[in-house]
C-alpha cells in the first residue's frame, strides 16, 4: 500500500514529518512512503535510505493562514495538492497532512471527491475513554462542516459504526447523538431532527442522546454531533486537561518540600495519566466519507504522532473499511 | 432584601437547602429568606429559629422529571410557583432554586417576566480561570435557549458584562465569541452573524473569537455563545475535570506503597486543586435578563452551595445592576 505524504504541512516541517515516516518505514515493510515536498529539505532530514520512502519533488506549500478553497485551486504545485492528485489518479492509497486543516478539507472533498451516498465529509477523532467501559471512542463530526444537516449527523453514525468496527474491533459498537439531556424530547432543531433519523437507522446501535459530561467515562463507542458543536467539546476537553494538569503542577511546585517530595515520588503515576491522555498515539482525525483514506494530524506533531497516524492508516487499508463502506452506501 | 427560596427542589431537599439558608441568614442579617415548601418537612430541618427565616407553606412540588411549562402552569400550589409569584408581585426581589432548569426558566420568563429590551434570557455560569490573568470568567448562555439566534448573543454580551463588571469588580470586561477559530470569518452561520452584531455594540469591549481550549486559560471576562454549545462545554469542563481527577487517584492507588506516600504528601495540593475546581462557591447559574435575579444551583448542591448561591444573589440585589441594565435596555 502506498500512503502520499505532505511532507510540508505543519509547524515542525519537514524534519518531524520525515522523522515520522522514517520510523513506520522501518517498521511496516508493506507500506511505501511517498513525500511530496521540497526534495533537497526532505533529503537534508533522511538520515537513511529506505526502498520504500520514495520523493516527489514540489515546488510550493500550503501555508497555515492560506485560504483553503483558493490555495487549493491555485497552488497546483503544492506539496499538499500534488500528493492529493496522486491519490485521486490512483497511483497512492490515502492522503496524510499535518498542515492547512482547511485547505486538507477542501483538496479531500474537491480532488478525491466524496464516496457516493455521502453529503459531506467529516472529521473522525479517537479520544481515550478514562473509565473501565471501553478504551477508546470515536467523536465525529470534529470541526468538518461548521454547519452539519440531520442527513450529515445520521450519515456520520454510519461511518464512525464502520470505523470503530474495522479499526478498534468494535463487534456492534454503541452510537450516542450529543445532546444538552438524555431524554428524547431534548435538544435543538438540528438534534431533534437528527434523532428522529438515528433512530430509524438500521446500520447502527443507537442507544439515544448522551452528554458531554459522560463522554470521556465512555458513554458510547461512537459518538455523532455536529462539526461546530464538536469542535467545541475536542477543544474543551484539550484546554481543560492542559490546565488541570499546569494546575496540579503548581500545586506540586509551590507547596514546598513536602509537596515537592510527593510530587517525586507520584512522577511515574503522573507520566502515566499523562500518556493516557495523549491522544495522538491513536493517530490523526480522519476526514471520513471521501473515495480514499484523508488523514489530518496536528500542526504540532512530532515524530511520535506522525508514526501513529501512519500506522492508524496502514490499519484503515489493510482493513475492508472503505470498500464495506462504499458497497454500504451505493446499496443505499 | 429578601430572596424566595424554593425550599423543595433539588436532590437534597428540603435538608441541605435549609441548612444553607440557615448558615446565611446566621451571617447577613440585612437578608431575609422566604422559604416556600412543606411547613412540617421544613421546621424538622430548622436546627434554629432566626428572625429572618420565614415559612410559607406549599403543597405541591415540581419534580424533576415533570414537563417545565406544564408544570408551572397547572402546579399552582408548587413551591417553585407560588416562589416566583411572590417575586412577581414584589413581595420578594429574588428567586432561588435548585430543582427542575426547565421549569425555573419556564417560571422566570412566565411569571417573573423578561427586562425591556430582552428576547430571551441567558444562563450565566462563572468558573475559575486557572491562569495568572484572571480569576474567573463568565459564559452565557449554557442552556437556557438550545436555539440562540445572533440578537440573543449580543444581548447575553451586554448582560454579561454588567454581570462582570458589578459583581466581580472588573471596570471594562472584555468580551469573546466562543468560536471554532479566532480568525474573523471562521464559524458557522449563526457565529458569524453574531460577530457582526458583537463588532457594533457600544455596551460591550469585544475582544473577537475565542476557542474552547483557551477558556480555563482565561482568555476573556465574558464568553458568549448559544445556550447549545454553551451546555456542551459547561458539561464537558466538568466531565473532563471529574474524569481526569479520578485517573489521577487511581494512579496513586494502583502504582504501589510509593506512589501511595507520595499521594499522602500531596493530599494538601491537591485539595487545593480540588478547591480551584469547585465552581459552586461562585454561586449558581444565573437566569440573565429577567425583571429580577432567578437563580439555579445543581440538583445536588448541598448546604455549601445554597449558602454561596444566597451570598451571590445578596451581591446581585445590592449592587445597582438591575436597574442599570433596566436603563440601559429602556434607552436602547
């Protein structure tokens, strides 16, 4: 399977990116790397040659504030355009980008185009479930379409049931609509609408409304809520362990020696909460519903996060996810 | 002053309700406290007999799970009702309860009745901010409308502001749309009508968009948003916050006798951190934009967040920001 790279997209590029596909180049021999990108910078970071890293030279790159929708259409000999043609031609398998979540948007949905049956494309991301219920679920829409229909949210559900299915192993995973109460009366208009088609869904387990509050307890195996509102609930959850744990670390620091001396001795506890809120290890956010696999991971990813959402990707191909997917949807 | 307390809503009710009472009315003795419900259920929980503690029986209740409209219309006898009719008639300048949202809103905007120039109330929270810049901020509305429209959001701005301004001392508190990107043309629909409003009103010292994950960093005095996402973020801080303190404790009880000391040495910090978190000495949710203060605490608040609750309204009652918002919606 050949996965195309955007060796340029994202804050620490290209010397993470390629850092990253050094590790999964090494490790998955049934993968090829296809970089797209500045061929003298990209070669600068390859500390060693891989028969299945290859370089596709491009001249231009999409930067961070570019407009998404223009630099798409203008930037033909961007690393991020280039390496989303060769997916759409059929010469590699899936897209993976650190940069321009927008401008990713725009070249998934524009260039690889959108599976057949499915509106709009949306953002699938894996957070850790801190409770004994399951390891994981699946959110989705994560900040695709600012503006989600009833027909995008009940089209989600589809496709995070799929995903969790075919990449966590998922026998019948549980799907929960995100509402402001459990009940079924509750919501506004764009979630009571998209209850009342959840629920007439036959593809997936809807088990009714859950709320933010229970969603890292793991309420449910996937949960579908609209791209503004999640987006919301993702950033939430980041600011607020971000500075629970700066919090707790000051406490730790500024309540002198003793205080100091627990936190030494908690260091090893500390690190392993730490890393189990690391998320990037379950790989980047899936732009779900397209022809093709279209991988985003943050603009900050280091090495680490690279190697996994390789990985995350090399699982997405090596299952039958898309074509299960595309069979389900043209049988609709 | 005096404040109608609904003396039966709430998990805990009428005990840990009166008991809070008690604790305030021991300490502001220019605060009188009306306390509607069952008489007899009501004096067993009265350890003590204060001068401005007053009892009007009540025979119904409104339960949780009782329809919000049907319920304020047809449960006349209800302490909730007959509470919200004595602010009505100005036998009492506040209301106060820690039972069923929906049918508190319902009882504020029906029987109490929005100020002039208001649509639709908000739902204000105030929660720590765990940075240097400030130490807490405003979010309004976090449910009281699931369908906000941009009129409303720059209404809750204003609000917002005096609410900031009057009861937590700041002189120009700045104002930030919670949005899915700073940039001025990201959001959805409504956000972005919102931000056009927000950018014209004179009331206000709009700062533009915030994200979600800057809240607790205290990005802003006041962030307003739909009463949707607003309910979303508000349970997903806590959610995040209960779920993460929970995996902390278990590190320290599952990783052997030295993460246990060290968890023993920390006891002091991280009840400090517990503290920070513990938005209830705040007071309650305030619903914004009525013709006097009605307040809703959690259905399971105990004495110390009824008695917080009751230290917040006196605050509300003493300062002049009624009657300034009054005036200045009049003058609009």
């Amino acid at each position: 399977m050949r996965i195309a790279v955007d060796a340029m997209g994202g804050d620490n590029a290209p010397k993470e990116i390629v850092k990253g596909c050094l590790r999964a180049a090494r490790e998955f021999s049934d993968v090829t790397l296809v970089l797209y990108g500045k061929e003298e910078a990209i070669r600068n970071e390859l500390s060693e040659d891989l028969p299945n890293i290859e370089i596709v030279h491009s001249e231009e790159v999409v930067k961070s504030d570019d407009d998404p929708v223009r630099s798409i259409r203008r930037k033909k000999e961007s690393s991020m355009v280039k390496a989303a043609y060769s997916v759409k031609n059929g010469e590699n398998h899936a897209l993976f980008s650190a940069g321009n979540t927008g401008a990713l948007l725009a070249a998934g949905t524009l260039i690889i185009g959108r599976m057949k049956g499915i509106d709009r494309p949306g953002l699938l991301a894996t957070f850790p479930a801190l409770s004994d219920k399951r390891a994981v679920f699946n959110m989705i829409d994560v900040g695709a379409n600012a503006d989600s229909k009833p027909l995008n949210i009940n089209q989600y559900a589809t496709l995070g049931t799929y995903y969790s299915k075919h990449v966590h192993g998922i026998v019948k995973p549980t799907v929960g609509l995100l509402n402001n109460g459990t009940e079924e009366n509750k919501g506004n208009d764009l979630s009571k609408s998209s209850y009342a088609l959840l629920k007439e869904n036959d593809a997936i387990n809807f088990i009714g409304n859950v709320e933010a509050r229970d969603l890292l307890d793991g309420v449910a195996d996937v949960v579908v809520t609209d791209g503004f509102t999640g987006n919301a609930v993702l950033k939430t959850i980041e600011g607020t362990a971000i500075s629970l744990m700066s919090v707790i670390k000051g406490a730790i620091m500024d309540n002198g020696i003793k205080a100091k001396l627990g936190g030494l001795m908690l260091k090893d506890s500390l690190k392993e909460v730490k890393d189990l809120l690391d998320y990037s290890k379950y790989g980047g956010a899936v732009l779900f519903g397209l022809k093709a696999p279209v991988i985003k991971t943050h603009g900050s990813a280091t090495e680490e996060p690279v190697y996994h959402t390789i990985r995350q990707i090399r699982e997405m191909l090596e299952s039958s996810l898309l074509e299960d997917l595309i069979r389900h949807f043209e049988n609709q």
